[in-house]
C-alpha cells in the first residue's frame, strides 16, 4: 500500500515512527498520506525514507499532536507493508528495551508476523467459553522431570491463554492434546514454517484461543489474555543468547501485569526445579502428589579403591547391568570452561573457598577463588596438607578406559563432529552435557536424539566440576542438568538410573536429587543471592566488548555512583582477545535499569562494540 506524492495540507496527520536500524536509538515523525491514513495504526510496520534509503519501521505513536517540525518539513510515509503489534504489545517492547538496556525495534521484530499481514483486513473478535481449570490464580507448581506438565488444568475459560514451552516436541505433544479438549490451539513455535506462523499471529489477533510456543510466544497478539502459564523457566532456552539478553518469563509476567487494562492475567509456572525468581513472585510452591525423580545412586570415589577415581566399582557394576537388559547407558563429563579442580594428596578433599564453597585455583603461592576473590595460604581445609594435585580427566581418555571395562559393549564419545549414524547403535555413550540433547529418550518432552533404544542410565562421572564451577549460578545450573538426565531416563517405574559421582554428597544438588526435593536448592540459591545482592534481589549487569566503548560506560556509571544513585562498577578488567569486561551492581533491578539507560551511558555504543548482559547467567 502505498502513498500519494501530493502537496501537504494544513490539517496534515503526524505519526511517529522508529525505523528498524538498531544503531538510531530515537524516533522520528512522518506525515501520514490520506490514501494510507486508515492503515496507520500503533504497531504498523511501514516503509519510511531515512538518510537517503528507503527502510522499514514501526509506528509507535499513530497521531502526534506536537511534532518535532513543521509538517510542512515533514516527510511523508511511503507505504504501509504490514500490520504489526497492537498498542499494548508495542508498550511491552518499549519497556523490554529500558528492562534488558537493548534498542526497542530487535524487540519489535520479534513481536513482527514473520510475513505481512494485511493491514486493512478486518478482524472479527472470538468469544468462547469452556470448562475451567481445576487451578485459579496465580501459581508455583512443582513436577517430576518426566511428569507431563499440568496444562489442562491451568487453562482459563474464557479469553486466551499464552503456554511458553523451550521444547519444541513437548510444545507439539501439548498442543495436539488441548485441540483434542475442543481448544482453539494456536502454534508458533521457530520449528514451524513462516507462513504457519504468521496465519497463526493473524489468527490470535481474535482472542479466545491458547497460543504455545517458546519465547516468542510471550508476544502474540492476544487482546483477552487471562493467563500466561510458563513450563522450565530455569531453561536457558527461554533466554536469548544475544544481547539484548531477554527472558521469556519475565516478559510473561510483565505482560500479565498490565493485561485487562492493569486488571491482570494469572500467572501459572510450572517445573520441575523452582527458580528464585519463581519462588520470589509466587510463594510457596504446590507440589505434585507423584513428584517422584528415578533412581538416584551417589557414588563417593573417596571410598573406592586407590587410583579409581573415575571408574567406580558401582558405576562399573551399573553400566554391565544395563548392558545386559539391552539398554543404553550414557556417561556425562564436563572439561571444556569448568572448574579446575584441585584434589588434596593426602586425604583425596577437594580444594574449596572456605566463604562460599566454589572451587578455588593455585595463584602465587596461596589458593584464589575466582567467584569472590577470597584469598588463603594453600592448605586443605580438612586435614590441613599442603599439597594439591589436579583432576583433568578427559573425555577420549575415559572412552578409552570404558571401552577396556566392558569389552562387549560398543562405546562412542560424542561431540559436535559426531554423526547421528556413528551413534545410533552404540551401547555407552560419552561426553560433555551436549550429549544429554544427542542421545534420545523417554522423558515427557526430552529430547528426540540418535536412536530409539531406551536410555536406562545417566552416570555423571565427575559432578563436583559443576557444583564447584565459579559461577553464581552454578547450583541452580548443576541442578538443571539433572533434570534433563532424569528426563531420559524417564520416572522411578521406568526402572531408570542416574548415578552421581561426587566427593560432595551432603551438597544441596545432590541431596535433592536423592530425595526428590527441589525446594532445597532453590532455598539454598535464595539465601546466596540474597547475601550477594544478585538478581531478584539486587540489580546486576556485565559490560563487554572494546575496551575505549567499556570504558566510556563505566566512567558514565561511575558519575552516577556519585550522585547517591545505588550504582556502583566493578572493573573493568582486561579480558584478552575480547576486550574489556566490567560488573555493575544495583540495590533494585529498576536502579541498574534506569542508569543502564540514560543518554550518557547509551552514547558508549557508538565508540565501538559493547555488549550489556542485564541478570547474567555465566559470571
């Protein structure tokens, strides 16, 4: 649909447009040709000239009163492409940019039909009403990993409910089930085609339907949404890698709380490891009555015999036996960017920070903690000796080892240059945690991998190198690992096994898995952070990228500090062939988000490369 080139009038309609170029943090205002003033709508995607090119935009303000020219200087829009997001879905984008300090239109694009929609077609609003849910309100709900989510019983019974799922093939399970309960289900997960997911966008423009998806669900253009129901909100998947570094359920709730006009939508999160933040926004938990993990064996190498630190006795038992039954077993051994650990020589105790319990590293002399920078004389905190070894077992030394234990099984190490055929057939499987996604399984909505064989057994040979990572996370991360192995091995009837290697065995993951209580490291998590000051508690930031860019940042951040702002830099520090990285630290996360983006802080994105991860999840 395109414009006239006519003269301007005097009465001539002004709308506000941000163009679709990340590197213009500002929005400009454009005439609106009356053959185009019909579609010209909060939300429309349009084409716009701008420095001499014709580019893509959004309309943010459909009728602008106070222009920032004359209309007479104006340009005018050249065509309107698309429908877009409704008013209050651009209203979200604009306050995910200011939450995760990231220009507004990569938000806007991902609130975008991945086609055009016509922008005149009318749309006629749905009303259904169905049987409730047996659960109302807002809610914590706490599974088995290989328990199938609750859905159903979440479900409203009249307007449109958003389910936001980061697997692919349990999100296809779910959706086929509600269509079979008479539901109208609309999917718009990446792994269908662009043209099914934009006839389901324009069709959830109506209402009255269930939208599943993964992330980008969060922005589907309901106009009744009554509730938002989020499964595995600690899965990474529902974070995006790139900055800016958005979560899926904190958009989920957000968008809960300004539904209806600020009346709200109800909240449902359903998982199998509770998050913090979780735990924080809904309260107390509602555990399921089979919340039941399978079989879990923890194996302390500090009782086995001498120079069998990696392969047990009882793991070796376990993999014979689920060789015999025709089973497959599958070994998890983490090395690439985890913790170093030091063993003591004389009593086998790992090396600890004595202030916050992750691992420590040899530095000049004494032992470091690169998580709080803790300091102390290199002596083991158990039996006071002074000499350390280090464990660095790798993965084709193991396979090698595996293969000299049970002669009459096949064993394969995978990793990424391992095909899907090399694998199919073999009994024992080995790797970092990438193999958990390659080796298939049973778990409700685990992943589809290289074989149907059943998985009967999920040996993590060396846990202590993910309880131990210098990471604030690393619990909770440790924690999510073992969900995704007992989802393989499906639940305790199943007659599956995870078996955990560990000098830790009295550690918070551990027992948890043991007694299928998840709230024990959620607590624990709770307690850490909230001592730290990190997110929900506290508002937390890294900076990274060229050095003269991460600099200027900080010293803008810096300027705040001193106007009592709550602020405060950690760093910068160098961070070798990637630059410069730095911390920023907030009492609230609404502190850090303001100074993220005031005007002086912004203005370092165009002295070189800088990235903002806003609540990271890897320091």
């Amino acid at each position: 649909m395109s414009g006239d080139g006519g003269a301007v009038s005097i009465g001539s309609r002004v709308c506000r447009v941000r163009p679709d170029v990340p590197a213009i943090h500002r929005a400009f205002d454009y005439l609106v040709p009356a053959p185009l003033a019909g579609a010209v709508h909060a939300g429309a995607v349009v084409r716009i000239p701008l420095h001499g090119r014709r580019v893509r935009g959004w309309v943010v303000d459909p009728d602008v009163t106070s222009p920032d020219a004359p209309p007479a200087r104006l340009r005018r829009i050249l065509s309107v492409s698309s429908a877009g997001p409704p008013p209050d879905v651009v209203a979200l984008c604009e306050w995910a940019a200011w939450r995760w300090a990231g220009p507004v239109v990569t938000f806007l694009r991902s609130a975008t039909p991945t086609n055009n929609v016509d922008p005149l077609l009318p749309v006629e609003p749905e009303v259904g009403v169905y049987p409730p849910g047996r659960v109302q309100g807002d809610g914590l709900f706490v599974t088995s990993p290989a328990e199938l989510p609750p859905v159903a019983d979440l479900l409203v019974s009249e307007g449109s409910t958003l389910v936001v799922d980061p697997w692919a093939e349990r999100a296809a399970a779910l959706a086929d089930a509600l269509r079979d309960q008479g539901r109208e289900v609309l999917e718009v997960g990446s792994e269908r085609s662009a043209a099914e997911r934009t006839q389901a966008w324009a069709r959830a423009r109506a209402g009255a339907c269930v939208v599943v998806g993964g992330r980008n669900a969060v922005w589907a253009p309901v106009p009744d949404l009554a509730a938002v129901i989020v499964l595995d909100d600690v899965d990474e998947v529902l974070e995006d890698e790139r900055a800016p570094t958005w979560n899926a359920r904190d958009v989920a709730v957000e968008r809960a709380r300004r539904a209806r006009g600020g009346v709200g939508a109800s909240v449902r999160i359903v998982t199998p490891a509770p998050s913090v933040e979780a735990l924080e926004l809904l309260g107390e938990p509602v555990r399921s009555s089979t919340a039941r993990w399978p079989r879990v064996t923890v194996v302390d190498p500090r009782d086995e015999e001498p120079g069998q630190w990696m392969l047990t006795s009882v793991l070796a038992d376990a993999l014979r036996a689920v060789h015999d039954r025709g089973d497959r077993s599958v070994c998890v051994l983490n090395r690439r960017g985890r913790a170093k650990l030091l063993a003591c020589v004389t009593c086998g105790d790992l090396a600890r920070c004595e202030r916050c319990g992750a691992t420590v590293v040899q530095h000049e002399g004494d032992l470091s903690c690169p998580r709080c920078d803790a300091v102390r004389p290199q002596v083991c905190l158990h039996c006071h000796g002074a000499k350390f070894r280090a464990v660095k077992p790798g993965v084709t030394k193991v396979r090698d080892d595996l293969a000299a234990l049970l002669p009459r099984a096949s064993v394969i190490a995978v990793d990424t240059a391992t095909s899907d055929d090399a694998g199919r057939d073999a009994d024992i499987l080995i790797g970092t945690e990438a193999v958990l996604h390659r080796a298939g399984g049973r778990g409700s909505g685990g992943p589809v991998g290289v074989g149907a064989r059943r998985v009967g057994l999920v040996a993590f040979l060396e846990l202590d190198q993910e309880l131990l990572a210098p990471r604030a996370r690393a619990a909770e991360q440790a924690f999510w690992l073992l969900v995704r192995a007992a989802r393989l091995v499906g639940g305790r009837p199943d007659g599956g096994q995870l078996l955990l290697q560990t000098r830790l065995p009295d550690h918070e993951v551990v027992r948890a898995a043991a007694g299928s209580d998840p709230m024990l490291v959620t607590e624990e998590e709770a307690d850490r952070r909230r001592v730290l000051g990190h997110p929900p508690f506290g508002g937390l930031a890294e900076l990274a990228g060229e050095p003269v860019a991460v600099d200027a940042a900080c010293d803008a951040l810096r300027e705040l500090t001193v106007a009592a702002t709550g602020v405060s830099v950690v760093g910068p520090v160098d961070a070798g062939s990637t630059g410069r990285r730095a911390l920023v630290r907030a009492a609230t996360v609404t502190a850090l988000c303001d100074a993220l983006a005031r005007p002086s802080v912004d203005a370092a994105h165009t002295l070189g490369r800088l990235r903002v991860d806003v609540d990271p999840r890897r320091i």
